[in-house]
C-alpha cells in the first residue's frame, strides 16, 4: 500500500532535499579534482558515503512517516467525530425525505430517543412535512418540542460534491443529505413575550344609548344609574389593572396593557353583557361599545387605531367590541339591536349637508350595489328627486337590470319625463364622471361591491348613504356619510332626508313614491323585520306622496316557476343543530335566482325553533350566500368570516369557485365553529 502512495508538495520536497545536495556535492567534487587529485578522491569517497548513507536512510523512513501520518489522519477524524457528538449544539443528518440518519448527543438528550433513531424528522417535530423539506438551500423555521421553543435550521449537502474525487463511489446530480441544527429560543421568546405584553394599548369606551337610558328612568334615579355604570365599567377595568378615565359624560379612555387586551379577548369582552345587568327600573337596557388599538409604532397611532376601531363599532350598530391592529380588525360581540332614534336632527343635518354639496356641482351620478334590489334602485330614485329639485341633471348607474328591479325600471320609460340617459351603464358613467360632478352611493358602503367601483375613484366628491353595518372595507375620503344601522332600509333614509331638501318643497312623482315604497317593503319583508317608528313615518309620507300599496303589491308578485324554486329550497332545507336551516335554491330557468334564494331564506325563518336560515344559490359562476335570522343570532358576523357582511338580520355573502354543496359545508363549519368559540 506504501508503494502506491507518493509523497507531494513541501513534504516531498523536504525530504528530498539531502539527495538534492549530494548532487550539489559532486559539482563541486568535480572542480576539487581540477584543483588536487588527491583531495578529489577524498571528496569522491564522503560523496559515495553520504550518498549510499541518504539513500538508506530515506527509504527506510518513507514508510515510517507515510504510517505516522495516516495515524495522524485517523486519529484526527476520529477527535472531529467525536467532537461533533460531544457538541453541546443539538445536530441531525437526514436524508432527502427526512430520514434521521446520524444524531449527537444533544440532539438525543432533548428528543429524548436513544442512537440509531432512524424514523423520520416529522415523527419528532410534525411541523416539519415533506413538502417543506423540498428546499432549495437552507430553510429555517420554528419548533416546538415539550414545552421548548426551538428554532430548526436546515441546510441541504449536496453527495455530489463529497464524493467528486471517490473511486468507489459516485452520486446523481439530485441526490444530498440534509444536516439540521436545534437552537433553544425558549428564554429569548418568553422574554419577548413578557415585553410585548407589557407594551401599552389604548381603549375607548362609548355608551350607545346613554340619553334614551336615562329618559327610561325616573329623574331621582338617574344620577344612581350613571354612579352604577361607572362602577362597573372602573371595576371591571381595574381587575386587569387598567386606568380608566371619564372623558365625557358617556365616554371613557382606557390606558392598559397588551396582557390586559388578551385578557379581554379571552372572555370575549364579557363587559358587553355585564353592563346590560344595570337596572335600577330603567326599561332600557344600557349597552356600550368598546375599540381597542394596538401593536402600533407609536403611542399617538394607538390612540388613532382605537379611534378607528370604535368609529367602526358604532358604525355596526354599537353594543361591540373591536380591536385593530396593524394588520387585522377583530369584532366582538353586536348580539343585539341598535336602538331607533327618536330624533330626525341628524337626518335634517345631513340633508342641509347634501343639498350644499348637490348644488356646488353641476350632475349627479347615483348607484348602488351589484345586482341591484328594489331597496338600492328605490333610493337611487329618491336621490334624482333632490337634484330634480335643485335643478342638477342626475343619472343612475345600472349595469344589469334584473327581474326584481325590472317592474320598476319600467315606471320611467316614459321620455316626455324622463330623458333617455336616465339609468345608463358603468363605461357610460365614467365617461361623465368630471370635477364637476358628484357621486351619491346608496344602500352599500363596501367600494369593492358597488355597480362601478372605478367611478369612486373618478369622482373628487363622493356621498354615502347606507343602512348596512360598516365593516373593515368602506368608501374612503368620502365628502358625506351618512350610515345608520338603526334604518330599516336606505329608502327610508332617503325619503326622511327629501322633506328637509328645499325647505321641504320637493315634488315627489307616484312611480318615484312607488320605488321607494318598495324598497321599504322588501327591506322589512312587509313591515315584519327591523321596523320602527320612523319607518312607518317615512312610508306615510310616501304614502302621502302617491305610493299605492296595492300596485306595489302587483309589481313584486313571482311567476309560477319563480315560486316553485321557492317551494323546492324550502322543502330540501337541511336543519343543522336544530336551529338553523340551510338549503340550497334551484337556478334553472330563473332569471333572478338570487332574489328567490333570498325570499325562501326568509320563509325558513317561519320554521319553529329557527334562530337563523341560510340559502345558497348558484349565479354567474358564484355561489350567493342570503342569511336571515329573527333576534337571537347575528348572521352579520356569520357571514363576515365569509368574506361578506349586512345587518344582525339580514346578511350575505359571495363565495367563488366552489360548489353550492361545498357552500353549505362551508356554512356548517363556520357555525360550528363559532358557536365552540362562544361568538354564537
């Protein structure tokens, strides 16, 4: 074996070099010869000596340090592997599908598994799977080991490249192991934690109802009942050693900890509830809404998110909690109605608002939501009534006119009245669409939903009214909002604010009273749902105006076909848990099945011990989703964790490229869920 070995580089030359003199030497010896003979040939007899003397010498030690320095090798490979498994650092070696196969102690000692583990890497931390084990390079990610936190880097060898200069073995380009290293972050993140949780948040508190509270009870009793809120709202506050301020008489700021924020949402703001258990004989109960901000860069953009988060509350209808982030709005609570005003002062200050804005521009655009109903084209119309009365050219924007507005539609074909650009289409909207104009949407706030959300951007001045529950995605900048929950429908917001336009002069024509009578009576499913004093109110003045209950009747009666698709959801509908119907609506033939899936929703609700009904209905390539409840279950926020959204009693969403079947279990799921984590 010896034999085979050459030596090369320094060592080689090092060894050589007493050969290399000897050859200097006889040089030399031979210039000693021209000199003296005899000193030449005592020269010649040291050469021959010293040569044969090397010669010897260097073969018998070739062997000795070719052996003592494979020794050396073994011996050194033998104190790296043995210093690799004595490495306090836990180390793995794996194969390309994540096979243990070599360990280190310390890796054994915290995964507790004796040498020779060969399972795979997933038998012992399940987050690693196989399709993450399909990195290019490195990969790092975070573990969890018995109660330790751990974070796993990975990085991949390539055998190729080991093995380039072997000659008994050789590997394919694809081939490699992976070597995996443990580090113990449990110290570092729990530290983290504790100053994450000790970080400041900033609460807002509003009481909803606080002057129709107080009217509730006798005069004697109403400083008690504030001295009683107070109480529980500093007491509640206090356990999670909060400071809470009254910043107005039905205002409160909160300064807490991040701790205290999961604390909250652990018991799902349960403040909600207990302050609605303050009755000193006051008929109404008290209810409050709480936004919380956090994770903010800075204290001043806390403060902001809490604004917003409770801006957000009250928009829903109030009696919620919501907590923003950076990156997420969460909702609490919102189980119950939001009390009717009795005052119309913020419909008649909005009014004066709109009749400024409408007059400092020369048209009006109007539009509503996508697949508009009675209630977004009635109130459509109501606002062409305004800009009728301020002398301002307005259009409605409809791009697809279906059957449930159709009878509507109809009433203004007549061109001796209504110019012929009366309703047009997006591309013809935005076309229009100038400094010079503004843009009035009605009965939806989401931009995303609307006929054209492009025109938002088209037009400078933009005006909002809707009767929806705000969600985290609303018309941004708008010039004028006016949303409230409380309304019935958008058509009974709009005939409120048409008797403050032009001090109340405003002409409203039978068939225009007719479009927004409807609205209110589909809104309300006849006057049976969220129906208060002001929209009886508002449906007398349209009364008054021309509308005719009777012809109103006529125009939303279904075809045979319509009523039997009614009929076949209502009979097919699934009773889940028994209390919420879902049932999915036949579409062949219909030319709306949209609008029937949403009258058999509410037929469902007349089934005993329903809380809520959900009809799926295929259209377009989407699966609509109409949710309808009576009191007890909010199906707005049902329909939120869909994507979608409305009123506590009415909601929807929309769902893509699934099935009406895979909806329904989408449904069910969603249920489930909530009603495990309490939201229900």
């Amino acid at each position: 074996m010896n034999r085979k070995v050459k030596l090369k580089g320094h060592l080689k030359t090092y060894l050589n070099t007493a050969m290399l003199l000897g050859i200097a030497l006889a040089i030399v010896n031979v210039g000693i010869y021209l000199l003296d003979i005899s000193a030449g040939m005592s020269v010649s007899i040291f050469l021959v000596i010293y040569i044969i003397a090397m010669g010897v010498l260097q073969r018998r030690s070739k062997p000795i340090i070719l052996s003592e320095f494979i020794d050396f090798a073994t011996q050194y490979g033998q104190v790296q592997s043995k210093l690799l498994r004595e490495l306090e650092l836990a180390h793995v070696l794996m194969d390309d599908a994540g096979k243990i196969i070599w360990t280190n102690r310390a890796f054994e000692e915290i995964t507790h598994k004796e040498k020779g583990y060969r399972k795979s890497i997933s038998s012992l931390f399940p987050v690693v799977t196989s399709e993450k084990l399909k990195f290019e390079q490195e990969l790092e990610m975070d573990v969890v080991f018995e109660e330790h936190e751990y974070v796993l880097k990975l990085k991949r060898i390539s055998i190729k490249d080991v093995l380039d200069n072997s000659q008994i073995m050789e590997a394919d380009d694809e081939s490699g192991l992976i070597a995996g290293y443990l580090f113990d972050e449990t110290a570092l993140k729990k530290a983290l934690r504790e100053i994450d949780d000790q970080s400041l948040a900033v609460g807002m508190i509003y009481i909803d109802n606080y002057d129709e509270a107080l009217e509730s009870v006798e005069d004697v009793r109403q400083s008690l009942l504030i001295a009683l809120i107070d109480r529980k709202i500093n007491k509640y506050f206090s356990a999670l050693d909060c400071i809470v301020r009254k910043t107005e008489k039905d205002k409160y700021m909160v300064i807490m900890r991040k701790a205290a924020v999961l604390a909250l949402k652990e018991s799902r703001f349960d403040l909600l509830e207990d302050v609605k258990t303050v009755n000193i004989g006051n008929e109404m109960a008290v209810t409050v809404s709480i936004g919380v901000g956090l994770d903010a860069s800075t204290y001043v953009q806390k403060c902001e998110y809490a604004r917003t988060a409770i801006d957000l509350a009250l928009g829903r209808g109030g009696d919620q909690a919501v907590v923003k982030s950076p990156d997420s709005i969460i909702y609490y609570g919102g189980k119950s109605q939001q009390v009717e005003k009795s005052t119309r002062v913020k419909a008649r200050v909005k009014a004066n608002a709109l009749q400024e804005i409408i007059n400092s521009k020369d048209r009006v655009l109007v539009m509503g939501h996508r697949l508009s109903d009675a209630d977004a084209f009635g109130s459509a119309v109501g606002i062409s009534c305004v800009a009728k009365a301020l002398g301002k050219k307005c259009n409605i924007v409809i791009n697809d006119i279906t059957s449930s507005v159709k009878p509507l539609v109809e009433l203004f074909r007549d061109r001796n009245i209504y110019d012929e650009d009366f309703i047009i289409n997006s591309s013809e909207a935005l076309e229009l669409a100038d400094s010079s104009t503004v843009l009035v949407v009605v009965d939806v706030n989401k931009p995303s939903i609307t006929e054209c959300p492009e025109l938002i951007k088209a037009c400078r001045t933009v005006v909002v009214l809707d009767h929806h529950r705000q969600s985290s995605e609303v018309i941004e900048n708008a010039t004028l909002s006016y949303v409230e929950p409380y309304a019935s429908s958008a058509c009974e917001m709009v005939a409120e604010v048409l008797q403050y336009i032009a001090g109340g002069s405003v002409k409203v024509r039978s068939n225009e009273a007719d479009c927004l009578y409807s609205g209110i009576i589909v809104d309300t499913n006849n006057f049976t749902t969220k129906t208060g004093v002001r929209t009886f109110e508002a449906a007398a003045f349209l009364r008054r105006c021309g509308a005719d209950v009777t012809r109103v009747r006529k125009m939303f009666r279904d075809g045979a076909l319509e009523y039997k698709a009614k009929a076949e959801t209502v009979r097919g509908a699934e009773i889940y848990r028994n209390a919420y119907a879902i049932g999915i609506c036949p579409t062949g033939g219909l030319e709306s099945p949209t609008e029937i899936g949403a009258q058999a929703a509410n037929e469902l609700l007349g089934i005993n011990g329903i809380k809520a009904s959900f009809v799926a209905t295929e259209y377009n390539g989407k699966i609509y989703i109409s949710a309808r409840s009576i009191d007890e279950v909010n199906v707005q926020i049902i329909m939120e964790r869909l994507g979608g959204g409305g009123h506590m009693n009415i909601a929807g969403a929309q769902l893509a490229d699934i099935s009406p079947e895979r909806a329904v279990t989408i449904i069910k799921d969603t249920i489930s869920g909530m009603l495990e984590e309490g939201a229900l």
